[in-house]
C-alpha cells in the first residue's frame, strides 16, 4: 500500500506494513528458495480448490504450457493477490451496489452512501497497485510515482466535482484532505504510537522521534501554501468596492499565477528530497519499546509479487470504476444538501477525504505503534504537501482549461482554520519529537474545526441554492 507522498529512502520499510487478508508478510519479500520450501510445505496442506482460490503466493496453472490455461490463470492470479491484499477489500460488495444504486436512482443518500463506502476499498486496490510498480522502478522513479499517485482518489472526486461545477466542494475537500492529514492522522499517530512507545527498556519516559529534516523542511513548505491561500483572501477583500466582474477577475488571475509557482516549487522539493538533499530525509535510528535498535536503512529491498504491466492494468481498472462510482456520489450531493441534513462545506471537509485516506490512515498509524516515525510523517505530512503544492493547483490549472473558475480564494474561515492548524503542527514537530499529548492536541483542534464546520449556517445557504437548481 503506498504510504502517499512519503519521500524519504525507507521505501523497504513500507512493504512490511501491509497486511494480506488471507496469508502472511512473506509475500513482500524476496522469494529465495528457503520461503519456496516454506510456500511449498504450508501450500501441500490445502488442495488444488484452496489453492486457487485463496493462496496468495500464486495459482495452478501460470506456469502452464497450454497458453488457454496459462494466461486465464496468470489473470485470475493478479485478481486474486490484488483482492486478498488488505482486510479493506471485503467493502467492495458496496462496488456493484453503489453503480446499480446510481443508475437505478434509489435516492441520494443510498447512491451517496454505497459509493462513499464503495471508493474507499478502491482507494486501497489503487494504493496496492501504485506500490507494486514503485518497486519495479528503483528509489528515484519510485517515489515520483508515489507523489503522482498518492492522491490520486482525492484528484478523481475533485475533478469530478470540478468538471460538474462544485467548486465549493473541490476547495472544501482539498483543504479537508490536508487538515484530516496534518490534524487528524498525525494526532493518531503521535497518540496511538506515544502511548505503545511511552517507557524505553529501563521504565523511563521517552519520547518518539523523527528526521528534523523532513520536519523543517515540510513546516516552510505548509507555511508556505498557508500564504498561498491567505494571500487571494486578503486581496479579495481589498477588492470589496470594486466591481464584482474586476473582483473576480483580479483573483482568477492571482490564483493561475500562484498556481503555476507552487507547481514549480513542488517540482523543485521532489528533486531536493529524492536527489540533492535526499540524506536529509533519511530516518534517524530510533528504538523500540524492549530497547532494541531499528533503523530504516539496510533492510533488503521488496521484490514485487505482481509484474509492473499487471499492477499498470489494476492501476487503470480501478481509476475507471472510482470515476464512475465518484460520479453517482458527486450528483447526490445537491440533493442531500437540499434536505438540510449537512452542509456542502462539511461534506467536502470531512467525508470526502475519508473515502480516498482510510487506507493510508490506517498504514501511518500501524506504523507509529512499531515506532517508525518517519514512515508516519511521511504518510501524513507529505500527502498535505501534495495536495497543497501539486493537487490543489493542478485543478486550478484543469479548472482553467475546462472553463470552469476553479481559484486559490477559499473562505475566510477556511483560510483561518488552515493557517491555524498550520501553525499548530509547525509547533509540534519542529523538534523533531512527538508524545501521545501532542497527539491528543492536534486530535483535539480537528474536532475542533470539523464540528465548527458542522455547525456553520451555511448548511441554509447550501439548501436554498440546491432547491434553486
């Protein structure tokens, strides 16, 4: 599962936290002949049916001279090790329900809910699939498919959305994507992990701890896309007095420009942390709780378990199904909107970046409670820098090709929130050490600003322009 922007070198690390719905880790490692005499051992217990249908090392007949038997089963073996490969995946029943659910038109909040839970198993198969070809492509290529990848539910929806003209929806879930990443799964990990890892071999407090590295330079660079979305904001309101067409087009003109900057600076942190400055982001030994030294170096590489041009097929399978699927979901919102129950601002703020983290969420807290901080940090805090730096821009860029005024002005309150968590995390792991307190804390301003969100009063304004529509 792909750890979502994650740059640092650790990459061998990451393999070993994926857990197979039927099988053990050892499929994420290298197939030497020991693990082939214990594959071989473990499979002779099961028959040929068990072997077929839920081994996930492999299936009778790839290896078969007859190519009407070869190639059907290679297929049903990448289908199988890509269903079998999280505990996720028992959620994709809600796949075919939600798609007849929307072109039945059962009702919004029965198409909305079916495809929610149907995005997040996809989101999962997605994230496997981006993994398994980041290993076929070496450290540099690797971590650029990541970062391209590691959005990409988050960038289906929104483009979706974009393309249906929500543009509230987009901005709130851009930003929703960031906060539920800097706040909440950050917060987890620092809680969750701090109180696994409270007391070292001897019964002392101790603290977890991180690369600083990879802490300054993500802070400067959150502080950063911070100025990005304070700055049309306050030329916004400048502008009160001036017409409404020069209003809008003063900011449509700030925001593409920005736009095009934060691109090139994302393009320029990619080539500072994979290549220049990559020792920098390297993670720093760390212990865990019975005293023993762990590192993120020096472990053997993951061999792949599907080849690259069968993950590619996987990858582009499963984009197809969560566009459709993010489609039913995106046109029931106007009509949930309209029965006053939530409001657009908290359905693109809370519920939609649940459906394309919840896998990623689940993988940084894994690894938080085995002390592997970096791996955190880089789940959390490197998916915010893509989604402000590549995500967000970008659709303001597809927004402009497509005519539709996607901008970098969200709401003042949006804006304050942003700024404000910003400020927050900037506080917290700039020392480059983390206790489940600090954890507690960021939890705490998330629920904070989700139940402000919840409670706007623009759940009313939301509900007349549905009905208008």
């Amino acid at each position: 599962m792909t750890t979502n922007g994650r740059l640092s070198v650790a990459g061998d690390e990451e393999a070993n936290e994926v857990s197979p719905l039927l099988g053990n880790d050892s499929g994420f490692t290298s197939r030497g002949e020991t693990e082939d005499h214990h594959h071989n051992e473990s499979t002779s217990q099961h028959g040929p049916a068990w072997r077929f249908f839920f081994d996930n090392k492999g299936t009778p007949g790839t290896n078969s001279p007859n190519p009407f038997a070869k190639y059907p089963a290679q297929a049903w073996n990448v289908v199988k090790i890509t269903l079998l490969s999280s505990w996720i995946n028992l959620l994709l029943v809600a796949v075919p329900l939600g798609i007849f659910a929307g072109k039945q038109e059962w009702g919004a909040t029965w198409v909305f809910s079916l495809n929610f839970f149907a995005i997040i198993p996809l989101a999962a198969v997605l994230s496997f699939a981006t993994e398994e070809i980041a290993k076929c492509l070496g450290e540099t290529l690797g971590g650029l498919v990541n970062a391209t990848f590691g959005n990409a539910v988050e960038l289906i929806v929104s483009i979706v959305a974009l393309n249906a003209g929500e543009i509230e929806v987009v901005q709130a879930s851009m930003l929703g994507s960031i906060l539920s990443n800097l706040l909440l799964v950050l917060g987890m990990c620092f809680f969750l992990g701090g109180i696994k890892n409270m007391r070292d071999a001897n019964g002392r407090s101790t603290e977890q701890s991180f690369a600083s590295g990879t802490a300054q330079t993500t802070c400067s660079l959150m502080a950063l896309s911070s100025a990005s979305m304070i700055i049309p904001a306050a030329l916004y309101n400048n502008l009160s007095t001036a017409q409404d067409d020069d209003k809008a087009n003063s900011i449509l003109v700030l925001s593409r420009g920005t736009a095009g900057i934060l691109l090139l600076l994302y393009c320029m942190y990619l080539f500072f942390a994979l290549h220049t400055h990559r020792r920098f982001f390297e993670p720093e030994a760390q212990t865990d709780v019975d005293g023993g030294a762990i590192s993120g170096g020096g472990e053997e590489e993951a061999e792949p378990i599907i080849n690259p041009w069968s993950a590619a097929a996987v990858l582009i399978a499963t984009t197809v199904v969560i566009s459709v699927c993010a489609d039913y979901m995106v046109d029931s919102i106007d009509e949930i909107v309209a029965s006053g129950k939530v409001s657009k601002s908290f359905i693109g703020l809370i519920l939609i970046p649940i459906v394309g983290n919840a896998a990623e969420h689940v993988t940084a807290c894994v690894v938080a409670v085995k002390n592997k901080m970096d791996l955190a940090m880089g789940v959390a805090i490197g998916s915010s820098i893509q989604i402000a730096l590549l995500v967000t821009p970008a659709l303001v860029m597809l927004g402009w090709a497509i005519g539709q005024p996607m901008t970098m002005h969200f709401e003042t309150f949006e804006t304050i929130a942003f700024a404000l968590s910003v400020m927050v995390v900037t506080y917290t792991v700039q020392d480059g050490k983390s206790n489940y307190l600090e954890g507690a804390m960021l939890i705490g301003l998330y629920l904070i600003i989700a139940l402000a969100f919840w409670a706007s009063p623009s759940s009313a304004l939301d509900k007349a322009m549905a009905l208008i529509h």
